[in-house]
C-alpha cells in the first residue's frame, strides 16, 4: 500500500464502494483545468449534449479524450492516479479504461440520473473504480451522491438511455429494476468538496447527481481503471463508451494497446 491512502479509506471503500479522498491532486488541478478548459472550445464529434426543460444552460459530456488532451495525458500517466487505484481496488495490477469529461453550464437544469455503471461497459468484475474529481468547489447539493452497500447487490441494474429512459440493451432479464432510492435500504453518502478532492467509487455502485440550478460553471472529469480480475464481456448492444472493432472474447484481459496497464504487471 502507497502511504497517500490510511487502511480506514481503503476500508470504506470495500465496505461502501465509495470514499472522499481529500485533497489527493491538489497539485494537478490547475494542469486539468486546463485540459477541460481546451475540452469545452474542442468536443470529440462523439460527444453528447443534455438539456434539462425550462432551463437555458447546456450539460456536455464526452468520452475517452485523454491521449488527444496532452494535460489528460500527463495526469494519468504521471500522477498518483494508477497507485491510488490498485490499493483501493487491492490489486496488484491497474489497467487504464477510458476518461469522461462533464460540464454543466450555469442553470443546466439536467441532472445525472441514479445509475450504475457496469452495466454500460463491455466488461465484468469487481476491481474497478471511478474518480470522479470536480475542479470547482462543489457544495453537498451539486455533489456526486452515492448508495453506499449497493455494490454488493447480486444482480446488475437496467442499463436506460438517459434521454429517453429506455433500456438500453434487448435482453431485460439480465438486469433488475433500480432498487427504491427513497427507502432506508441504503445510505446515501455525498460530500462537499473542493479542488483536489476526489470522490472513488466501484463501477458497480449506484450513483447521481442533481442538475446545476446555481449560477456557476460545474466541470467534472472521471477516469476509470480496472484491476486484476476484470475482463472483456460482450454485451447485446453498443456499450457506452463504445469501441467498435474491439475484437475481444469473453473472459479475456482487455487488450494492452488500447487499454494500457499503468500500474504493477
């Protein structure tokens, strides 16, 4: 274990699949604004833009940019990022999967519905994680909000198309309906959190966040990493993020020239 986590962290982390991690990249904040910044004026032609009625201000959300935004690169590369991943997931090996850009424009009006994110992916496994790391100040209200314990459920959640809440795959039966939010079932952890700080979550926990109704600019960006037990699943649909000609079988290691290991072996 890296001393940039106590055992307490990483704990939660197993226990919730979820955990705040503070201040963590307080040092490459600056060079991912940045980024996110060149982000906004440049989209992939893959990018996606929300709306939310009644409201004037855009959501934008993008994927896998991080070999064509040198900051991007830089970070996952050369930061702590890679480390940080095998101990939570405990792991010997981290494999990079792919980025994700959000931004909200004042009053977007467009919130991130309850999900998880497993069931968008072509792969299985439980050694994952998500970063997501805001680079505003962000009050409890706008922050992620996770179900703390849902990552254990047995069964994988509906995958739906966030515009128009269909399902996104065929085959239903592989899936369960989204538990009832509103129950006690589970504990809805949510943080505020300031530049640097870093919310880690497993793939397979269920997770939100509320539209930007305030004045402000909100920028996210998320980076995803698998560990040692993680592998290519084929899905009866595209997956979100896609990767046409993948050319993978079930049960294999994702390939190294796409998804490049950045940490252990």
């Amino acid at each position: 274990m890296t001393t940039l986590l106590t055992k307490s962290e990483i704990q939660d982390f197993k226990d919730d699949g979820v955990v705040v991690l503070r201040g963590i990249f307080n040092e490459w904040i600056d060079t991912l604004a940045k980024g996110a910044d060149f982000h906004i004026k440049n989209p992939s032609e893959g990018a996606l833009v929300h709306k939310g009625a009644d409201f004037q201000g855009k959501f934008l959300e993008d994927f896998c940019n991080w070999q064509r935004i040198p900051e991007y690169k830089d970070f996952v590369l050369n930061s702590p990022l890679a480390s940080i991943a095998a101990d939570l997931m405990e792991s010997k090996s981290a494999q990079f999967f792919h980025d994700h850009f959000f931004y909200k424009e004042a009053l977007s009006g467009a919130p991130t519905p309850w999900h998880q994110d497993l069931p968008y992916y072509c792969v299985s496994g439980h050694q994952t994680v998500s970063f997501w790391l805001p680079l505003e100040a962000r009050e409890k209200t706008v922050s992620l909000r996770s179900l703390a314990g849902s990552h254990h459920l047995i069964k994988e959640i509906r995958p739906t198309s966030w515009a128009s809440n269909e399902s996104f795959y065929k085959d239903n039966d592989a899936f369960m309906d989204m538990p009832n939010t509103d129950n006690n079932d589970f504990k809805i952890k949510q943080w505020e959190t300031e530049p640097g700080d870093v919310v880690a979550f497993n793939f397979k926990t269920i997770h939100g966040a509320n539209a930007n109704k305030v004045d402000d600019i909100s920028r996210t960006l998320s980076f995803r990493l698998l560990g040692d037990d993680v592998v290519y699943r084929h899905r009866p649909g595209r997956t979100s993020p896609n990767f046409p000609g993948i050319n993978q079988k079930n049960g294999e290691r994702l390939r190294e020239d796409w998804f490049p290991i950045i940490w252990g072996n």
